[in-house]
C-alpha cells in the first residue's frame, strides 16, 4: 500500500515519445499496464482515455524520421500501475 501511494497519478493523456508534450518522465520510473477492450496491450505507444483511443505502431512501417508509423485504435481504455 505504501509504494501505491508514493505513485503519481496516472495522467488522462499520457506519450512514451520524449519529444511529446504529453511525456511525464515520472510515470515511466514505475511500471504501467494499458488494457484496450478488455485486452492487456504492451504495444501502446500514447493513449487519451477520456476520447478513448491508443495509439501503436503500424507494422514495421517507419516515417522518414525513422520514428514508427502510429495508428489510432478507438475503444474502451483503462491504465493501471502493475
């Protein structure tokens, strides 16, 4: 119990880019689930759980920043501290 409370909250929008706006480097110290219709991801690459979508990569598809091609996957989203 104490270790959940030392936890941040999780926030609403949350990126794993660096370069994003939406990344919180102290989220990331800790491990986080992402589950999408009731199914765990590990694949999930920035996530809005009020408008309810993911987004993954697309394949191995990159764009020509060599960053991977993301695709939004519009669902029920719950994230969780594992």
């Amino acid at each position: 119990m104490s270790e959940s409370a030392q936890m941040p909250p999780l926030p609403d929008h949350l990126s794993v880019d660096p370069r994003s706006p939406h990344h919180v480097p102290a989220i990331f110290e800790h491990d986080i689930g992402v589950r999408f219709n009731g199914k765990d991801r590990n694949d999930v690459e920035e996530y809005c759980i009020s408008e309810g979508w993911i987004k993954v990569p697309a394949g191995r598809a990159l764009d020509r920043k060599g960053q991977p091609l993301l695709i939004k996957l519009k669902g029920k989203v719950e994230v969780f501290y594992k």
